[in-house]
C-alpha cells in the first residue's frame, strides 16, 4: 500500500482528554511508587506531545498537579 501524504489523511482535532487516563482514589492508592511515576511521566509526555504538535490544548489541572508533584490520592 501506497503512503498517503499526510494533508490527504483525515485529520481531526485531539484533546489531552483524548490520551488522558484517569484513576479513581482505589486504584490510585493500589498503584505501587514506580507505577505512580511512571503515570506522571507518561501523562506530561503526552501533554508535552500534543503542545509540541501545536495543539492548542490548554493546560489541565491534572498537569499542574504533575508537573508539582502533588498528587493527592
């Protein structure tokens, strides 16, 4: 199969909602301290990748809360 150039795609707008994933205080407090930092670092390199695409994602409070280390499950 033929590569289609990357204006002929389909292209439609992404939200950090759309990659997010979110834990409920159960299975936050069931995560061990590897799984919580591995959370962190994958939810701001998802923040960081839609921005850098030039997604005008505004910043959630979810990354704030990241981005301070303060997660308070």
């Amino acid at each position: 199969m033929a590569a289609m150039p990357l204006k002929a795609q389909y292209q439609e707008m992404v939200t950090f909602e759309d990659v997010a994933v979110h834990f409920t205080k159960t299975e936050w407090t069931g995560l061990s301290p590897a799984q919580r930092a591995l959370y962190r670092s994958v939810m701001l390199e998802n923040f960081g990748n839609l921005t850098a695409l030039g997604y005008p994602v505004p910043k959630p409070a979810l990354i704030s809360l990241l981005e301070r280390g303060d997660m308070a499950w």
